[in-house]
C-alpha cells in the first residue's frame, strides 16, 4: 500500500497542500505543494519496499515497454553524456575517481572515463542495465552502500543525472555522499528535469525542482552550489526542460542554512507550461530534436 508523506522531504513542514493529480501510465500520482518551503513531492507514493522492486525490474518496463536499454534510451545517453562532458570541461573540473549513481547502460561512466582518463564506479539498481553495463567491462554495484566496505570509498566527482528526483529520503541520500564518499575539495553533478518546462509528474518523480528549490535542497546538506544550468540538451534545442548544477561542499556548516522559500509556486508552472505549448507550435524541431 502507498504510504503518506507527513512531513516535507526539505524543511520537514507538516503543511501542505494538492497540487497536481493525474494518471501516469495507469499509476494514480499525487503532488503535494509544502506550504513553507515550496517544494513539490509526490504524496502518497510507494514505500520504500516498493520502490526497490520496481526499479529492479518495473521501472524500465512502465516507462520504456522493455527492462533493457532501447535504441531511443541509448540516443539520450549519449547526448546527455556529451552535455555534461561540455560543462565539466567549462568548469574545469577533471576528475582521477568518477562515481555515477544512477549509471544505466554507462554511457557517461564510458564517456568520462575516455575523456579524464580516470578511475570510474557505478551505480545501477536496475537489473537488465546493470547487466548491460557490467558487459562494457565497468564497475557498476547495485546499491551505494556495496561501496562502504571497500579499500577506497571516496571520489572527487560524483554524479546523479536524473536521480535525484527519485530519491525518498534525498537530504539524508546527499548528506550521505558528502560525508562517506565525495573527497573534500571534490565535485557533485547533478540533473534533474525542471518542475516549469518538463512534465515532471511521473509515478516514479518523488520530487518536482525548480531552480530555487534545487539550490535550497543543495545548501542544506552543505554544498556550495558553483553553476546551474537550464537547458533541453539533448531532447531540445529550446525548452529549458532539465536543471545540470555543480557543487562542492561548503565550508559553512548546513545547520546554519535557512531555507529561501520559493514563492507563487502554482502560477510559474502554468507560465512555465504555456510558454512550453508556444514554443512548441512555434519551433516544433527545435522544441523536440527528432530522435533517429
Ligand atoms: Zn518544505
């Protein structure tokens, strides 16, 4: 049975209000609006339990119609793989240990590993993927916390590229990572699709980000966030449909954080959407690049 979120995954509120109800794929998916800090979050949504069977096997069928990686899943990889690799290197960052949580079929892992010429890890609970990956010859675990028993757990760029919307207990995921697995002076990595261009509301979305939110959800858990991107690299030349951020712990302590928050929360996402539906009529190839 789903389970009810009492309290909001970012400032731990106890109000909230509905914000968004649909049908995704057969699913019932249920947003939530927190009253205090702004953030969207699916409520109520699969325990954890759940969730663990249905990115093992589920998640790829509901969304793909298969458990491997199709040909249109590999187009994205790759071009999101090339996106990331260009803000990395406008960043000058350039990693000796790469972790990519997250790593599906490891196009990115492949693509970093190449470039940097460094050590690369991931992580990938879906099976078929997992499989996938593990053929290309990396190292890919099926959880993080295989990691925690091994000679050398840290590593100076970590990523989640649409992961992070995904996590139940994502300020205890990201404090996590900081303390047991980014090196001090290392780089954090993150994409998720942006709650004003994207859909966002997908059974398998925990949370919705906007950009104020992300930073919040960021400076809590004690990064210092260096870059963030909106852009629609590679599904879109125009639509600002994800959110690419950097980050590198902060050197101020997260219990002196307060949360900014986001504001008029209802009446962005229509703009947001709107302004979506006349770019698309305007420009349809360039709001959606063809996918071969
Ligand atoms: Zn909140």
């Amino acid at each position: 049975m789903p389970e009810t979120v009492d309290h909001c995954p970012l400032c731990q509120s106890e109000i909230s209000s509905l914000f968004d109800r649909r049908l995704f794929r057969g699913h019932q998916v249920v947003n939530r609006l927190c009253g205090r800090c702004g953030l969207v979050f699916q409520s109520p949504r699969m325990t954890p339990g759940e969730l663990d069977e249905f990115y093992a096997r589920e998640y790829r069928q509901v969304y793909q119609g298969e458990e491997g990686p199709t040909q249109k899943d590999l187009f994205v990889q790759h071009g999101r793989a090339d996106a990331l690799l260009g803000l990395m290197s406008a960043h000058g960052v350039a990693p000796a240990r790469y972790l990519d949580i997250g790593c599906s079929s490891g196009i990115l892992l492949k693509r970093f590993m190449e470039h940097f010429g460094c050590e690369v890890v991931g992580v990938e609970p879906g099976v078929a993927y997992r499989d996938y990956a593990r053929k290309q010859g990396l190292t890919v675990y099926s959880d993080i916390t295989e990691l925690k028993g091994s000679a050398d757990p840290r590593f100076d760029l970590i990523s989640l590229a649409h992961v992070l919307e995904h996590l139940p207990d994502l300020v205890g995921y990201l404090v996590d990572l900081r303390v047991d697995h980014l090196a001090p002076s290392g780089w954090m990595l993150i994409e998720v699709p942006n709650l004003y261009a994207h859909d966002s509301f997908e059974i398998a979305h925990m949370i919705s980000f906007s950009e104020c939110t992300l930073r919040q959800t960021l400076k809590k858990v004690g990064y210092e966030v260096v870059a963030l991107k909106k852009h629609g690299a590679p599904r879109s030349k125009i639509l600002p449909l994800y959110l690419t951020l950097l980050a590198r712990p902060a050197t101020v302590a997260p219990a002196d954080i307060s949360i900014r928050p986001e504001r008029n929360v209802a009446l962005k996402r229509r703009l947001g959407m709107f302004w979506r539906r006349v770019l698309q009529r305007l420009f349809p190839r360039r709001a959606w690049v063809p996918i071969n």
